[in-house]
C-alpha cells in the first residue's frame, strides 16, 4: 500500500538549504515518501497568505495527504506544534492561526472573533499537541522546528503511525482572525491577501460573494482605480490596463494585461478593495 503524500508549504524559499534539509529528514525515516512542494514562497512571517494558500490549495490533493505547513514566526516560543486531521487530509503546523482557513471549512465563523484566540476543533475534525520527542529530529533547534519536529512526524504519519503515539488530543486550537468581506453602504468592501508572482493582487473576496451580488456588472474599486465589469481572461477585452477577473482560486483578482498590478499600483497586502453594482 502506497504511502500517502506529503506536501510541503513554507515562507522558507529556495535559496538557502531549509527546504532540502527538511526532505532529507523524511527521506530517512521513509525512503519510500512521496513529496511535493506545494510552495517555499509564503510570504516571510505572513500567516494570512500561508492560511490562505492552504485553503485554496488543498482540495487539489489526494485525500489523505499530509500537509507539512511552516510559517512560523513564534518557532522556538511556547506556541505548541500541532497535527490536525480533517475528513480529507492531515495538517502538521505551529499552533498560530496557520490552520484557521481549512479549520472555516467545518465550522463557518472560525476565526471570526476579533483577536487571537483557543478555539474548538471543529466536530469533523480532531486535533493533537506534538509532544512526544521520540518522533522527532535531535537535536532540535529551537529555530527550526520544520526539519526537527514537522518534517519527521510527517514521516511517521506516513508510515501509518498512530496520531495518539505523536502527542495529546486537544480539543482547542488557535483561530487568527482573518478578514472578510462587509458590506457597507451598498457596497463590498474587502482587501488583498497577497500579490503572486507575476503581481497580481490576489483577494479575500471569493466568487461566491461575488456571485452573490446579481447577475448584472460590478465595478472594482482599488488604490484610486476603478474598473468596469469582471473580466473572464487576462486578455478580455483585448487591450491594456487593470482587469478584475474572478482567479483560478476562486478568488477575485486584480491583474494587468502583462505587467504586474502589485507593482503599478504600488500596493500589497491590506489594500482595500471595494466592489458595487455598476451606475
């Protein structure tokens, strides 16, 4: 029986030797592992773009993949290290808010207080603290918990060990507030997540809401630009200029015909994004 996959997503990058060390690691306790780099490019330190990344991502893999998920600013601190297992998959990450997109999935208004906090599990899904060293990489840094602690239970796991031979159920994990679209004044006002490789401005307005506002055109409102209708590509209509087009995440997306919309604007991250019904 084949080993189930595990997946890496990280802020580390690719060039330093974090990404291969952590291979190396899963490599030795099961030659055998299947791995892929969902992506080294997280933003440095950005959960929300991490968080995101994993919702939008994950329904893509084979159920009962591992997610070895790292952006972990608080690494070496008391923050726990955790293993979430969901009806589809299972999630290895610091216990920072990394989780709180895939944990919306099974309970919608997971996240939605307005600070940090210990949260329940969803009832579909079931939650452990890594606690038991005998699973892990030694020494362990206390900077780098990727290769030493998520990168060998994720090893484990896929060699069928036991979730409860890992750790301790928990029945609270942490929700990071995560913001999301409010309507005001007839309007939606939401923000970009993070800009993608080639700069377009990725947002946490998702199709459905925008499906949700009516059949007829909307107009997108970003840093002082507003754009008339969503387009369907890149290139529709033909010609140059801002484009607000629902992405390939399900995810409004603000782009430029060729160029990158994050460096023309000047924006990133936290800029607000306002959609209407068209005058």
């Amino acid at each position: 029986m084949a080993s189930p996959l595990i997946v890496l997503a990280t802020d580390f990058g690719l060039a330093d030797a974090y990404v291969g060390m952590m291979r190396g690691v899963i490599a030795g306790i099961n030659p055998d592992a299947s791995v892929i780099d969902l992506t080294h490019g997280i933003g440095p330190q950005n959960i929300q773009h991490g968080a995101a990344v994993l919702a939008d991502a994950s329904p893509y893999f084979p159920t009962g993949s591992i997610f070895v998920a790292v952006v972990d600013p608080g690494v070496g601190t008391d923050r726990p290290a955790i293993l979430l297992e969901t009806p589809n998959a299972r999630y290895l990450a610091p216990d920072n808010g990394l989780l709180t997109l895939i944990c919306r999935r099974y309970t919608p208004n997971f996240g939605d207080a307005d600070a940090t906090t210990a949260t329940p599990v969803p009832n579909a899904c079931r939650a452990w603290r890594l606690t038991n060293p005998n699973y892990w990489q030694h020494p362990v840094s206390a900077t780098f918990h990727g290769r030493d602690i998520f990168a060998p239970t994720a090893a484990h796991l896929s060699l069928n060990i036991r979730p409860d031979n890992l750790g301790q159920p928990t029945p609270n994990i942490t929700a990071r507030p995560m913001p999301i679209p409010r309507p005001i004044g007839g309007t939606l006002r939401g923000q970009v997540i993070y800009a993608d490789t080639f700069g377009n401005l990725i947002t946490n307005i998702t199709t459905d809401i925008l499906t949700a506002m009516g059949d007829g055109p909307l107009t997108v409102t970003i840093a002082g630009h507003e754009i008339t209708g969503l387009s369907r590509t890149f290139h529709d209509p033909p010609g140059h200029g801002l484009r607000a087009l629902p992405g390939s995440h399900n995810r409004l997306e603000i782009v430029i015909v060729d160029g990158s919309a994050a460096a023309t604007l000047g924006i990133g991250a936290g800029a607000e994004v306002v959609v209407a019904a068209a005058g």
